[in-house]
C-alpha cells in the first residue's frame, strides 16, 4: 500500500508545528469498518398473512438466538408466557418509532398490536424481506426493509 504523508495542525495551540502522518494513497481501496447498523440476524420474508393480518409472525429460532438472549430475565419469561411484551420499534430507513408488542403464541413469536398501520405507513408488500436486530444500548428493537421483489412488467 503506497501511503503519502499528510500535514496536521493542532488548532488548539497554534504554537504547535504541524504533525507530518502517512494516510493511505487515493488509489488503494478505503480501509473497511465493521458497519453495525447493517447486521441484520433475524430476517423474514413478508408473507400474504404478515401484510393482511395485524401480526408479522417472525423465525422463531431466530428470534431465540438473536432477541430474547439480550432481553432481561424478566422480559424473556413475559414473552415466553404469552405476555403481549410492549417494545418499541425503530424504523431505520424513516427514523422512527413505534410501540409494538413481542409474544409467544405458541408456536412461533409475534410482533402485534401495531403492526398493521406500520405495514400501511410503510406501504410494505408481500415477498419483502425485512431485518429486525435488537439495539442493547437504546433497548429497542431496530427495523428496516432489506430488499424488494422486482416489479413486474407490463407489455
């Protein structure tokens, strides 16, 4: 990697001489960073049943992996009892919220009680595939639209 040295000032003291340090060369490839907000670990494709129904039914091995680890022991007993559990839900692709509910119903886990005016504000369509990660930091579960089936043509 060819670098090239580079001039910094300390604008603070402007006594200071500048301090020569060697950044990368235009031509190499940007340095790679780990972009959280990406990682998506659970995914679902939207469903005839996710849209027109007041419910998104989400993978349950998933959601047991990658959600009800980092909830509190309180929280996880809640949802696993059938407690409709209130979070909120942030949308990341308009930046914002809603307060949604997670369960157990039996079989599988559920987002509820606010799904379906988040599905028409979203105007969200069957064979979507849209990503939900938990945010430890802000205690809210973090959505976006991750990809959308291709429109058909007309002829």
């Amino acid at each position: 990697m060819v670098r090239r040295p580079t001039l910094f000032f300390e604008f603070l003291n402007p006594e200071a001489p500048p301090v020569t340090v060697n950044i990368r060369d235009d031509n190499n490839a940007p340095p790679r960073f780990r972009d959280l907000m990406r990682q998506w670990p659970v995914k679902k494709v939207l469903t005839s049943r996710d849209i027109n129904y007041s419910q998104v039914v989400m993978p349950r091995d998933q959601v047991e992996d990658f959600i009800l680890p980092k909830l509190l022991p309180d929280e996880q007993n809640a949802i696993n009892r059938g407690v409709q559990f209130p979070i909120t839900v942030r949308d990341l692709d308009t930046m914002t919220e809603y307060p949604l509910c997670l369960w157990e119903n039996g079989t599988s886990y559920v987002l509820t009680s606010g799904w379906s005016p988040f599905v028409r504000r979203r105007a969200l369509q069957v064979g979507e595939e849209v990503g939900f990660s938990w945010d430890e930091r802000l205690r809210m579960l973090r959505f976006t639209v991750l990809s959308r089936p291709p429109i058909p043509r007309q002829e």
